[in-house]
C-alpha cells in the first residue's frame, strides 16, 4: 500500500471516507497509520496557560473571554524563571513537547512578547520541542518567533467557514487563515485542528477537516477536541459529544492528512481507558499530558500511565 499525500481533497471525496460505516472507516485509518506511524507511539506534549483570561474575543466555547461570567481567575504574564521551571517538570515528567498558550488576541510588539521571545528560548535550551498559542501573529512575528527557536504554533480553526460566525464573530475564518500562512511562510509547523460539539452539523466537520487537508502544507499536528462545556459560556448547556464522533473525526483525520500527528485533546477527561483506546485504534497519536489544558481538568499521569500499560503504547521520541 502507498498512500499519496495529497492537498487537492474535495468535499465530496472527504464526505465518502467520514460517512462510511464506522469498522471501515477505523480499518482504511489503521492502514494509513502503519503506513506513516509507528504503530503504538504516542506524542507526549504538555500545556502550560502563560497568561490566563481577560481575552477580548468572544469565542463562545472559551473560558478566558472577559466578554463571559466565568469561575476563571485573571492572571497576568508567568515569569520566564516560572515558565522554565514548569518546563523542566514537564520534561522530567516524560514531555517530548512544551506548548505555552497565551489569552490574547493578537501578538503585539512589545515587553511581553519580548518575554515570551525569551521563554522560547529557554524551553528549547531544555531540548524540548516548543509550540505557542498567542492569537493572531504577522509575518514579522512569526519570523521573530521561528529566529527564537519555536518549533510549532497553535491556531485552530475551531469549525467550518460557515458555522464560524455562530461561534466566534470577533476575528474572522480569513484572519485565521492569514496566520496560518505567516506561520508556515516562517518555517515553524502548524498545530491546528478544530471543536467538535458546538453544535455544528456533520457536514461542518467536513468542511473544517478539508479546509486543514488542503493548506499547502498539511499541519504538523491536528488536534480533535470535544467541546468542555464552561459554565458561564453561551455554551455550558451544549451535550457531551460521543466517543464514536471523536473516532469518526480522527479516522478521517488520519486517512486525509496521513503524515500529520492527530492529537486527541480537550474532552479527554471525559473518556475511560477503552474510549480513548479506540481513539488511538483510529489513528490518534499526540495528547496533552497532566492535570490541566489551559484552564480546564486533564487526564492526569496516573491514568495516562494505566493506558499506556493497558494499550501497550510508548512515548514517541522527540523530532529534534
């Protein structure tokens, strides 16, 4: 078998691969996987909220919007020797990748990103893998960030361009787009992938999984959430999105984008050991270890450790 990495994906061919009866799916994606992945090598990353709340945008699903009621407590920019140190703990702990997620919603230039400039620096003299989430970032920004040694930059696209003004009216799909582009123009892989269970239809996470599957260059790494409903947010009522959706996306994810890492992300608390099994089965192999994502809980290591044990996965040696 030898599967061509493509970016010419129509809607129509993505629609024939998700919405074949979910066994098939899950073989076709298990093909795919072997054909790109060690098989049982699981990405281990850890997130870290360098500074949390107060975010002007109004994305509906989030807790750190100033625009929303939530329990979140403002706080301001981490100390890069605070940053360091949780770094090294993430290392310690088994990370191959260290992600920092600022809520803001555009990178400016000035004193604090000079300090983000310098945490970067600093995780990588650790030997770890460096990924941010900083909002919106221009061509100069990213190219400062690429010369500071940043391996990888988050910015999802959360949903399809149609549904995206029912989630998000304050920046728009094309803004996202822009950033995606300056990003990959500096060197630095992508990390984006999008929300599942914000009410959107089946069609719209098509659309949202093609829209990554033909960016002329896949992202590095597709993370696949399921929607944590945040009390205070226009969605805290929204229900618990199912394990065989998540399987449904990630199965598509890996067939259309083979070479990409396939993170299964927030939600993952939700899911016991034979869920999130099923999940890795159908080609995830990146996630988030520790207590806690940005704001909300996380599977924690000892769980983790207990799946790895039980599915015979391994940690995936880092890129670098």
């Amino acid at each position: 078998m030898t599967t061509k990495i493509r970016n010419d994906w129509t809607l129509d061919e993505v629609r024939k691969i998700y919405a074949q009866p979910l066994m098939q799916l899950v073989y076709q994606a298990c093909d795919v996987h072997r054909e790109f992945h060690p098989i049982g090598q699981i990405q281990v990353c850890q997130l870290l909220s360098i500074k949390t709340g107060a975010c002007s945008e109004d994305c509906s699903y989030c807790s750190q919007s100033s625009r929303y009621e939530t329990e979140i407590k403002v706080e301001k920019l981490m100390t890069p020797e605070a940053v360091y140190a949780m770094a090294k703990c993430a290392k310690e702990a088994g990370a191959t990748r260290f992600c920092m997620g600022a809520a803001w919603r555009e990178v400016r230039n000035n004193e604090d990103f000079e300090k983000v400039l310098g945490m970067v620096r600093s995780v990588r003299s650790l030997n770890l893998e460096v990924c941010t989430t900083l909002g919106m970032v221009d061509a100069d920004q990213a190219g400062r960030l690429k010369e500071a040694g940043l391996t990888s930059y988050n910015h999802n696209i959360d949903t399809s361009k149609d549904y995206y003004k029912e989630v998000i009216t304050t920046r728009t799909y094309e803004d996202r787009l822009r950033t995606l582009k300056n990003i990959q123009d500096a060197g630095i892989s992508v990390c984006s992938g999008g929300i599942i269970g914000m009410g959107e239809s089946d069609e719209d996470r098509m659309k949202m999984l093609q829209a990554l599957a033909t960016l002329d260059v896949h992202p590095g790494s597709v993370p696949i959430n399921a929607l944590v409903p945040v009390k205070g947010t226009p969605m805290e009522d929204k229900p618990r999105v199912s394990v065989f959706e998540m399987v449904r996306m990630i199965g598509t994810a890996r067939i259309i984008m083979p070479a990409s890492k396939v993170r299964l992300s927030a939600g993952r608390i939700l899911m016991n050991e034979v869920e999130q099994g099923l999940c890795f089965i159908a080609g995830a192999n990146s996630i988030f270890s520790g207590d806690k994502l940005l704001t909300t809980e996380n599977t924690g290591l000892d769980l983790d450790a207990r799946i790895f044990k039980l599915w015979g996965l391994t940690p995936m040696p880092s890129s670098l």
